[in-house]
C-alpha cells in the first residue's frame, strides 16, 4: 500500500479507502470484521460507511477498538438515510446531527474524520443545516466535511471553500468537466476521493469493445465497422479485458491512482480475495504500452481532455 497527504490536514491516507455497506454485512456481522481486519493487514488506513446504520457502525468500531485511533481515518455518508428507513434523504439539522451522535455513541470512534453529503442538491442544504454541520465540526464531533456528487452543482460547493473534501466518480471515461472540478478542488486545498473507477459501462469485455461508439440509427445505418483485421479493437476498451496478468478492474483502478490529485480511491469489496488483489494494485507498474492504448481509446471515444 502507498499513501498520499490528505488534503490540508497534514495527514496521510492509504490510496485505498475500504467504502463499508449493506454489501459487507450481507454474510454477517462477523464477515464484515474479517473484511476490516484484512483491509488492516494490506495497510488500508481509512474506511467509510456508506450509511449511519448502527449495525454497520457497531461493526467498524468493533473491528477498528484495538488500534490507536489516530492511526486510522473513518468517514460516513450523510444525506443518504441511516440504512433503517430505507432511502430517504435527510439533510436537515436534526437528521444529520442524529445519524452522527449515533454512530458515536454504538461505534464507539470518539470521532468522525469526515462526513460526505450525498450529492446534496442545490436548496437542499438550508442555512439551519450549514449551521448543524459548523457546530458538529466545532465539537470536533466530525472533523472534516466534504461533499459527493457528479452534478454541476458540485462546481458551486467546491467554489464555496467551505468544504474540505471532494468525492468524485473518476475513470478511463471521465469528461474534462470532471477533471476541472478535481484541478479546482485542489486549488482550495481539497482532499479528493474517487469513486466508480471501473463503470458498468467498461466491466465485460462487450461493453468495452463499444464503450463510447455511436449507436446504429435508422434501418441499422452507423455505429462502429466490423473488422477482421488484427486492428479489431484498436481505439477502443477491448484491452481491458485482454491483457495478460491484469483484470479490467485492476486497470481502471492504477489509471485513476496515476493522477496525483487523487488522495485516495474508494473501493468495494465483499470477499478477502477481492480485496487482496485491489490493495496489490497501488505496487505494480502498469505494463509498457497500456498508457498509451488507454489515450487512444479515450480520443475514440471522445473523452480526451
């Protein structure tokens, strides 16, 4: 595992962020544990929940209680429902201060590194809110606020400097308009983390193959040639399921740890084995040539900053 500063803080997060959900908990309590304490082992240093769910908070608090917990850094989504009554978004004072003081007190963390309001539109932050979440950083209750989203109001909160995290989507297939807003956020001395690094639309050799080629139209006119040439593929994402000892996942993960804005990736995983081989990828050089494919995938698609 590497390791790169955490935005202002003078910190460092593992490049890894292990991003705990219902998907963890699905085999049980005591298999969410062993997932933390292998993400441990591999020198993951920074987790965050996907909810304020108690169980889910019971069971990081559990698995983090024997360390020094200056040692790691744990985030949680605000906004997104504390996992009990269903999807329900809450960004008001109450609801947000509620799902933190809970989280404390069945975690037992003592703190909160980060909080990350989930894709928080444009009115739905009130004043009353921005003023909950000013007190829970005074109280150290939480000490880093950040927002995640894709939409363009994420411009106007990054603009704002009121924020010190940015939690993006980031991949092969990423606008310019995304990698502005992450040139911007560093520029205010933003942390930032990104997620969806390898998208549905690049995860079977099919769907990369097309990934970005114009649809047929009318009476099935347009859309990519076939080839039998030894080209076939050329200027498209075929590769990521073709390269000899790399899976598509591991691709897409190295190229979005090979731009230096990003402080850290967050990743699922819901096996051991899964993880292991996400948390190898920070340590291997990606293979000669593989850069350069990606760049011209990227131009065929249209997605060439």
């Amino acid at each position: 595992m590497r390791y790169r500063p955490f935005g202002r803080t003078g910190a460092s997060v593992s490049n890894l962020t292990l991003s705990v959900g219902t998907e963890a908990l699905s085999r049980g309590p005591g298999a969410a544990r062993e997932l933390i304490f292998t993400a441990l082992e591999a020198g993951v240093n920074c987790y965050r929940l996907e909810s304020a769910d108690p169980v889910l908070a019971e069971v990081v608090g559990d698995a983090l209680s024997n360390l020094d917990r200056k040692l790691v850094s744990v985030g949680i989504t605000l906004g997104a429902g504390d996992g009990r009554r269903g999807p329900a978004r809450d960004f008001s004072a109450e609801g947000m201060t509620g799902s933190i003081d809970r989280v404390l007190h069945v975690s037992g963390l003592g703190w909160i590194d980060f909080a990350l309001l989930d894709e928080p539109g444009e009115h739905e932050l009130p004043q009353s809110s921005l003023n909950a979440l000013k007190a829970l950083r005074a109280t150290e209750r939480v000490r880093l606020l950040g927002v995640s989203g894709d939409g363009e109001v994420m411009d106007a909160y990054v603009s704002t400097g009121a924020f010190d995290i940015l939690a993006t989507p980031y991949n092969l297939n990423s606008s310019w308009q995304v990698r502005h807003r992450i040139r911007a956020a560093r520029e205010q001395d933003m942390a930032v983390f990104a997620y969806d690094y390898f998208p549905q639309s690049l995860s079977t050799a099919k769907k990369a193959d097309t990934a970005g080629q114009p649809k047929k139209g009318l009476f099935g006119f347009g859309g990519p040639r076939k080839s039998n040439n030894l080209l076939a593929g050329a200027g498209t994402y075929a590769f990521l399921h073709r390269t000899q000892g790399w899976s598509g996942e591991a691709i897409c993960l190295a190229y979005t740890l090979t731009d230096p804005a990003i402080s850290s990736v967050l990743v699922n995983a819901d096996q051991a084995d899964q993880l292991l081989a996400l948390a190898a990828v920070p340590e291997r050089d990606m293979p000669p040539g593989l850069a350069a494919q990606i760049e011209m995938a990227r131009v065929g698609t249209g997605q060439a900053a």
